[in-house]
C-alpha cells in the first residue's frame, strides 16, 4: 500500500472514524483503524464491536493495499502536521506504516486486515431519506432525556418508530430516564411507513449529531430489527440497536392536566438559572409559586443561603406550590425555540406537561420533586 493525500482530507476523515475507538481496549484490534487504499481514494474504518463508521476520502494510490494502525495515534500525528501538507502513507512489512509529511516521518506498528472485525449487517427492511436538519432537531429535542442507568438498558436510547397523529404518518423520537420526558416529531419521509420501532443507543446517537452538522445535506437511513445505518455524503455509521422492549411512554403524558402557565421561554430559563446558583449539587430543588398572574421562583439551601425572583405570567386558576429539579428544567427549555412556553398542570405531585405554545412538534413531561 502506498498513497498521497492532502492533510485537511485525512485529519477530516480520521476526526470521523476515530471517535468510536474506545481509549481503554482489551482487544487490540479494536484500537485501530482499517486503511484501505483502493481505486483512487483511501477507505477508513473504525469499530467497537456495536458501532462502525467508514469514510472514503480522495488520494492519489500507487499501490492498493490494507493494514491496520492506531486509531489515536494516526489521529495525533496527522492533527499535528502542517497545514496544507501532502501525507505519503506507505506500507513497510518489516517496519511498519511510514507516515511522511515534509520533514516529518512517523512508523507506526500495524495489525493485519484480516484480524479487524466486520459489523456484518443483515437485510435492511426500511430505507428513507431526509433532511440532516430535521433528522438533527429530532434527535436534539430529545437526546437530554436518555437514561443512564445501565440497570435499565431498554431506556440508554432514542425509541425512533413511526405513527399516525392527526391522519398523517409521522416519524416520531422518545427518550425518557423516569423523571422526565421528551417527545419529538416530523412528517414521516415516504419508506418510514410500518419500520418496526427501534431503540437506538446513546453512543450512537451522539455520533449522528455530528454526522448531521450540514444542514443543507440529507441522510438516508436503513434499518431492520437488529441494526441501523445512516449515510451522510461519504461516512456511513451502521450500529446495532439496543434489544430490549420501550415501555409504553403515552401511559406516562398527562392528558387531564388543566390548569395552565404561560411564560415568557427565555425570562423563565434565565431566573431558574440565576435562583438555582443558590441550589445544592444533590437537591438541585427550584420551587414554584403560582398564584394569578405571578410566578415566584425560589430555593432554599440551609450550607449557602437562599434565592427567589418574581416573574409576571399568564396564569389564572387556583394558586398552587410545586417543585421541580433546576437541571432538568433548563434542559427542556433550552430546546425549546418559540417565545412562549405553556406548562400544564394538575396539582404538586402529579407530572407536568410542557410544550411549546401554538407547536405540536414536541413535547415534555416533567416529574416534580418536593420542596
């Protein structure tokens, strides 16, 4: 194997492909990178066994070949390299992969291509396509309420499927970790219609963030029961998806709620963030006042002190005391995007539903804590 190709070109690939190489491996294959020079272009492939990207960049190849170096180390070198330079990347059996660039040369110790895994993907049953940018939204609306608690490993994921709501099909995300919620959802792209609902798991869905950073490019999405693929230009990303069962999350939207608040999104975020200051690392407890028209956020921490900040709202129903985590709070409205945020409620110990006003295409539910 032996190769040239521009800097920007490999750092770009290799930033790609490298971020799925766990830094602690017990298998060393599986801290490698595949480099596979073939008809006019290098292909890059990278796994941890449930997630695989590949990327195919321009080069001008003497020779085809493959071998296997070190994901983060080819990474480093290359990221230290001047800009602007031309890479060489040749083949030595005894001595390993020269990496030259100018007057600097690097060998680094390979492992054969015939040792790095292969995430082998069955049939694909549903492909469709769309925009990155409304995938994005899908994914980002949501991706805060991913559990982390292993225990619980049906919820470490994005439950992606498709349903009808209001006599359209739609392509619909949910994320939950037990306290709160988050829904999102966009008009279904033609070959969603009757996918099997999938569970897709937290490492992969960071990486598809920054897959779809391109808002004017599309994905196209592959997925049967077991995997999914997504490609955007020339990365593929294919992982296996979590197999386990997503609990019935519409038994969890409150649809009896009837008293409703209306705040101005971003006044509310930023005094739920000044008061929480206040708040301890554990509690994290802001508690809310209501009464007609007025909105008293405040938090009481016996180690540092207290806080509390008067808001005017929209608000005309019984006054009510309840008490939600400030994280928490702050993370949904910082997705949210109109001026105004609704929250509906029924009483301090039951869940709180919050949407965006006059917008159906998402949607929180928010346990509440004692205050």
């Amino acid at each position: 194997m032996r190769l040239t190709l521009e800097r920007a070109n490999l750092l770009k690939s290799l930033n790609h492909v490298q971020r799925v190489v766990e830094r602690r491996n017990t298998i060393p294959i599986l801290s490698n990178v595949l480099l596979k020079a073939e008809d006019g272009g290098l292909m890059l492939k990278a796994t941890d066994l449930d997630l695989e990207v590949t990327e195919k960049t321009t080069a001008e190849v003497e020779q085809s070949g493959a071998t296997t170096v070190s994901a983060h180390t080819l990474y480093d070198i290359v990221r230290k390299l001047p800009d602007g330079s031309q890479v060489l990347l040749a083949v030595d059996e005894s001595n390993g992969l020269l990496v030259r660039a100018g007057r600097s040369q690097f060998r680094l110790q390979m492992l054969p291509e015939s040792d790095f895994p292969d995430l082998t993907a069955a049939e694909f049953t549903h492909t469709f396509r769309m925009g990155c940018a409304d995938f994005k939204a899908l994914i980002d609306r949501t991706q805060f309420a991913i559990s982390t608690e292993e225990t619980r490993y049906y919820l470490n994921g994005i439950y992606l499927h498709a349903v009808e709501a209001d006599g359209k099909e739609m392509l619909r995300a949910v994320a939950t970790d037990g306290h709160r919620l988050a829904q999102a959802q966009t008009e279904a792209p033609d070959g969603a219609s009757g996918m099997p609902g999938i569970i897709v798991p937290r490492k992969t869905v960071g990486e598809i963030q920054k897959l779809l950073e391109d808002p004017d490019a599309f994905v196209t999405v592959e997925l049967s029961d077991s995997k999914i693929r997504f490609t955007v230009g020339e990365v593929v990303l294919t992982s296996k998806l979590i197999d386990g069962t997503f609990p019935d999350y519409n038994r969890v939207i409150p649809s009896g709620n009837t008293k409703e608040l209306l705040l101005d999104r971003a006044t509310f975020s930023s005094a739920v963030d000044r008061v929480s200051t206040i708040a301890s690392d554990r509690g994290r407890a802001v508690k809310l006042s209501i009464s007609d028209g007025q909105l008293t956020l405040s938090v009481n921490n016996p180690d540092s002190g207290s806080a509390e900040e008067e808001l005017a709202v929209g608000y005309s129903d019984d006054d009510m005391d309840i008490g939600f985590n400030s994280r928490y709070l702050l993370d949904i409205t910082n997705q949210l995007s109109a001026e105004e945020t609704t929250f509906m409620l029924a009483d301090a110990g039951s869940p709180t539903l919050i949407r965006e006003k006059g917008q159906d295409g998402a949607l929180y539910v928010l346990m509440p804590m004692r205050v």
